[in-house]
C-alpha cells in the first residue's frame, strides 16, 4: 500500500477531518473574494447574458446572417426584468451566489484534497496511471461549466424569460429563480463533462468494458435525451445543445476505454 505504517479507522478519520477543513477553508476564502466582487460577479457574469451584446448571441446571430437566414437566429432582447421579492431577497442571492463562485473556483484544490485523501489507500502500480487525474478532472470540469454558461444557460433563459401561455399573463422573473438557473445548468454540465474521468477509472477497475458501452450506445442515446431534458428548459435546442457534447464524450470515452485495457494488456 502507499503507507508503509498501518493507520486506524480513527486516524482516517483524523486525516480526512483535516482534508475538509482545508477544503471548506478554501472555498470560504473564494467565496469571501466574490462577495467583495458583487459587481464583477453579477453585473459581468451572471447578469451578463441579459445583454443583446452578450458573445453567444452575436454568435448566432452572426451565424444566422452567414446562412443566410435573416435574422432568425437573433436573439437576445429581454422583454422582462429582475425582481426581488423579499425582504433578504438580494442580500440571500448574494451569500449563495458567492459561495457557488467560491467552490466553482476552488474545485481544482478541492479535488486535489480529496485526492490526496484517497491516493495512500493505492498500489504503486495504480499510483503511476492515475497521473494528471486531477488536471484532467480540474479541465473538464471548467469546460463544461464554461459550455453551460455560454451555450446552454443563455438559450434557457431566452426561452423561459420570453415563453407565454397567454398575453394577458406577464414574466416577473425572481432574482433567485433567475441566478438558480444560471448557476444550476451551469454546474450540471460541470459534472456531465467529467464523463470521460469517470468511465477511464470504472475500466481500470474493471467494471466497465468498451464493448459493453458499444452494446448500449442506443441506450445511452435515449438515457442523454432524458438527461438534457431534466437539466434544461422544455427547449428543443437547449436539449440538443447538451445532447451533443454528451454523446461526443460518450464516444470519445469509448476510446478511452479501449485505450486502458489495452495498456493493461501490454
């Protein structure tokens, strides 16, 4: 095993308190750093999708023009505005706006500190080909969060800020609901990103083989549409905006699957 000296369940315990509190200590730290940046953090963030100019919507726009197609893919002009309804409203969005920044930006050492909790408990042999897992983990966790909050949440909101069952009836849209759902596509996507991580150590544990994602990859289609659609607005694009990333990395962690047990041959 990594420890030479054999520890107890109570000197685990110990050694993972301390991990945590590193942890937790960080994430209070950046969060601390984006409560202070109130205006950075809402008025350039979160609040920035909210702009006709925002990058996405010049995008399809530009696309739009590029096709052809007038301006059908322009979009971006809110017809409704930010509400608080409560007393605390603000000042409660606030606290948990900082203290999602605080651990979206201090995942990277989070992970690490739980890594190192785990690493130990590994052969040598296992040590050496789990190199780099905290980069990679770290990486694909800021593109997809970056994924959702360029491409997914900017379309969700359209679509839900501008959807109407009836003309009588306007869009008061709560702070909270909005920044929820900024913040919820944009995490859930964080975590579907780490696919590829996920099926690389099922294989090296020999639980998951690439011609058992080969035979459900129909499956796999049907269980990414549910997926979408739970983590998205009833929006046909939106769906198809986290569909396709999803069945990239399906495909693409297939062949990280053949590359692991064919590593593990040699």
């Amino acid at each position: 095993m990594g420890k030479e000296k054999e520890m107890s369940f109570l000197d685990h315990l110990e050694v993972l308190r301390w991990h945590l509190v590193r942890s937790v200590s960080a994430i209070i730290i950046f969060a601390v750093l984006a409560f202070i940046n109130k205006d950075f953090i809402f008025d350039k963030v979160l609040f920035a999708s909210l702009s006709p100019d925002f990058p996405t919507y010049v995008f399809f726009c530009n696309l739009s023009d590029l096709l052809g197609a007038g301006d059908l893919l322009c979009f971006g002009k809110q017809n409704w505005n930010l509400h608080s309804f409560t007393m605390a409203g603000q000042f409660s969005t606030h606290i948990m706006t900082s203290l999602f920044a605080g651990f979206v930006i201090a995942f990277p050492y989070v992970f690490w500190e739980i890594w190192r909790f785990i690493k130990p408990a590994l052969y040598s042999d296992e040590t050496k080909v789990t190199r780099g897992v905290v980069f990679f983990t770290s990486i694909l966790f800021s593109v997809g969060v970056l994924f959702g909050y360029y491409m997914v949440a900017p379309l969700s909101v359209n679509f839900l800020g501008s959807y109407q069952i009836s003309g009588q009836v306007s869009n008061t849209i709560g702070i909270s609901s909005y920044v929820s759902t900024i913040t919820t596509i944009s995490f859930a996507n964080g975590l579907i990103f780490e696919l590829p991580m996920l099926v690389y150590f099922l294989t090296k544990i020999g639980l998951l083989t690439p011609e058992f994602m080969k035979k459900y990859r129909k499956h796999s289609i049907v269980l990414t549409l549910i997926l979408s659609s739970i983590i998205t607005p009833p929006d046909v694009t939106s769906q198809i905006l986290v569909s396709l990333p999803l069945i990239i990395l399906y495909e693409f962690s297939i062949k990280i699957s053949k590359r692991v047990l064919k590593n593990q041959n040699k």
